[in-house]
C-alpha cells in the first residue's frame, strides 16, 4: 500500500484496494470507540480544539481516570492540563524524569557531559499509571522513541495531545508546510 502516492482516493466512494473489509471487526469496545469519535467528528468537526475533543472522547467513553505523561520541558502545559482534565476525570501525571535514574546506569549519551542527569524513563511511566489503573493515557511531548516505549509499555490505551519537536514549537508539520524548508532539508518541490 502507497495510500500517500495514490491520487484518487476511491475508498472514499467505497473501493476497497487491499480486499480485506470483511477481516475487519470493530465490535464491543472498539466498536464504542468509533462510533464516539465519528459523533465527535460528525458534531463538533471544525467547532472544538484537539484537547475539547479529548474531553468529550474520554466522557462519553465513561473513563473516569486519566493519566498525562509528560516532557519535563512541557512541565508548564501539563499543570495547566492536568487542571483543565481534572474538573471532570481523575487524572495522574507523571514527569519524564520520574525515577531519577542515572544516564550512567544505562551508558547513554548525555546533554553535558558532567555530573548527574537522569533518564528519561517511559517504562516508569507506564508502570505508574499502569499501578493507578487509567482509563486512557495521554501524550505531552514526549521524545521520539519514548512516546514509542510509553505507548508499548502501557496497559490503557494511549493518545498524544501533543509531539516534542523542539526546533518547530512542537509543531512537526510546520517543516511539511514550508516550502523552504522542504526544499533545504528534504530536497523536495512541492
């Protein structure tokens, strides 16, 4: 499957190019889950922010506790978060750092290189949440690889709110929607 190189889309009319509708079953709680976010995206398409739907997504899916996994550098957007979440659900938030576990301890590379810095620690992350039993888990900004380990590692399902993409202001789209830039780093003419 090239889905990204095909020009005409005809599953949108109902085509079914790799011939496997009838291998796919949504039913009990992933059924649930699809026809909540089709009303979402049926009711509030172009009305409601990413972290509105969130809150509507969780609510009608009955979860009642949260859990945010966070960068350390977004520690700002997460307090703010955490409190938004925490008029309605139960919510638990946990730092990158939780642990305070020693680069040395795994032999990785370090930002300085002097004295003590911990690791980032998913795996910690999901066995905190994974022990407080959340519903749903959510990602703020965790590095590429650890939102890989997180999400793996964790027993609810996972959703990211949003990336870690330092250079862009957590914004990795921003590189696809100038020209400039996919010019200059990806030697692409769009």
């Amino acid at each position: 499957m090239k889905c990204a190189l095909c020009e005409d889309k005809k599953c949108r009319a109902g085509k079914d190019c790799p011939e496997i509708a009838a291998n796919v079953k949504y039913e009990g709680e992933t059924l649930e889950s699809m026809k909540v976010s089709a009303k979402i995206e049926s009711k509030y398409y172009m009305k409601k922010t990413r972290l509105e739907e969130l809150i509507q997504y969780a609510g009608d899916m009955g979860y009642t506790k949260l859990g945010i996994v966070f960068c350390i550098g977004l520690e700002k957007e997460a307090r703010i978060i955490h409190r938004i979440l925490a008029k309605d659900f139960d919510v638990f938030s946990v730092c990158c750092k939780v642990c305070g576990i020693g680069k040395d301890q795994y032999g990785l590379d370090k930002l300085h290189s002097d004295g003590f810095e911990a690791i980032c620690n998913p795996i910690g992350q999901s066995l905190v949440l994974n022990d407080k039993k959340t519903d749903l888990n959510i990602i703020l900004g965790l590095c590429i690889g650890h939102d890989i380990l997180f999400t793996r590692h964790s027993n609810a399902p996972v959703t990211t709110l949003a990336v870690k993409d330092r250079v862009l202001a957590h914004n990795p789209l921003g590189a696809i929607y100038s020209n400039y830039y996919l010019k200059n780093r990806f030697d692409i003419n769009e």
